[in-house]
C-alpha cells in the first residue's frame, strides 16, 4: 500500500470519532428534553435534518474504509440468512430518508409483509419464501453495501418503481436490481463504473455513477469473486445483475 493511500485511509478512519460525537449530541438534544430543555418544532427540524446528514456521512466513511479493505484483500465470510442481510440493508437505506419504513422492516420477521411495505415504497421484491429463510457462507459487509448501493442507485433514477430480483443455484447468488428511468446510453455502459465520472455537461441529464457508488460496487463484487452487469438503453431504464460465488464453511 502506498503512502499517500496509507494516509488517505487513516484519514477516513479517523472521521468516525468525530462523526459518533455529533451524532450522539443531536440526538440528545432531541431524546432528553427533561436535560436540556424543549425545543421548537423548527429546531426539531433543522437537528433531524442535521442527524440524517450525518449517518449519511458515517455510512460513506464506513463504504470508503469497506471498499479499501476489499481492495487490500480483506475478505471476512460469516454464516448468515438471507432474509437479516436483505432486512438490515434495506433498514440502512431508509433510515436515511424514511424513519418510520425503517422501523416496519425492522419489526417484520416474515416475508410478506416486508413486500407489502416494499410495495407501497414502489419496490417490488422478488425472492421465493424458502430462500428468503436460507443461510449463506458470504462477506455480509460488502453484500450488504452491494445491494444498498444498487438499490440508493435504482431509487434515485427511477420513474415510479424499482425490481430486487434475488435468486440462487448450488453455486452462485444471483441479485438484479431494476429501475424504470431514463436508461444508460450504450456509449457509457462502461463508463458508469468509472469513479467520480460524469456525462457532459452539455447533456441535458446527467448519468449516475458520478460517485463512488458503482465503481465501488464493481470494487467489491469482483474481489468476492463475483462480476457486475448492465442492462439498458436510453428511455428504457437499467438493470444491474450481480453474481457471486457462494462459498462453503
């Protein structure tokens, strides 16, 4: 590892104390008004504003600090099930932006209703019941950010709904993850998962994939052994179909 990488990592490490401080005080401020008094509701606003803000942030450190390890070789394989690594990914997404979504999913121990509260979301997810209550040998780190990546990815360039596909075979784990947007030229089919690109400015929108987001997806799929495809054509949405090798204990 070079040097200046060395010093990049320590960096991003050493942002998760301050951002747990933060963190902790906002919610404080609005869990223990019998210490610190009450608040407006504008107040209220602006610190719930601020704590999502910042479990954005800590979210990025952590895929950051993932995405480096993965690339150093650092794989951690653990026995889990299916139906917890779909859950707590899904609870990460919207506890950003959906708190009460979140806290349904987390509740949910059965599968149907977790696609009833998907479906009011405008996410239709596909998995049979008897894989859904599956256990697999995988690195559930990087699972869970693959799929939160694609996922953030679909339901920010959808029109109206998104498709989680999860299927599997004596060999491989098979995620898609479909959206019903604007599409991908076939130009930039490539270039999407190259980090921090973007199309040119004299497009009138713009692609995704101007982040970390799917480079760092194309990142960890294939250190796990995996490979990331695309499906899509201008107008007619994206799909993005993962297959990992699955592994025995």
């Amino acid at each position: 590892m070079g040097r200046q990488k060395i010093k990049i990592e320590l960096l991003v490490h050493d942002l998760k104390g301050p951002l747990a401080v933060i963190e902790t005080g906002i919610i404080s401020l609005l869990e223990r008004e019998k210490k610190y008094g009450p608040l407006t509701e504008k107040q209220q606003k602006v610190l719930q504003r601020a704590l999502r803000n910042t479990k954005i942030t800590r979210t990025l450190v952590n895929d950051a600090l993932e995405v480096g390890r993965s690339t150093e070789g650092i794989i951690n394989k653990n026995k889990f099930r299916i139906s917890n690594f779909i859950k707590q990914s899904l609870v990460e997404i919207f506890d950003l932006t959906d708190h009460n979504t979140a806290e349904k999913i987390k509740e949910c121990g059965k599968l149907s209703p977790i696609k009833e509260i998907l479906l009011k979301k405008g996410i239709l997810l596909d998995i049979d019941k008897a894989l859904w209550l599956q256990e697999v040998w995988l690195d559930e780190c990087k699972m869970r950010q693959v799929l939160r990546n694609l996922l953030n990815n679909a339901l920010k360039y959808r029109d109206e709904h998104v498709e989680l596909t999860i299927k599997k075979d004596d060999q491989s784990i098979f995620i898609s993850v479909s959206d019903d947007g604007d599409g991908i030229p076939e130009n930039y089919h490539q270039k999407i998962f190259d980090c921090y690109f973007q199309m040119e400015t004299e497009r009138e929108h713009c692609i995704r994939g101007h982040g970390l987001g799917l480079a760092g997806v194309m990142i960890l799929v294939e250190d796990m052994g995996g490979n990331l495809s695309l499906e899509s054509a201008e107008g007619k949405g994206a799909r993005f179909s993962v297959k990992i090798p699955l592994d025995v204990p």
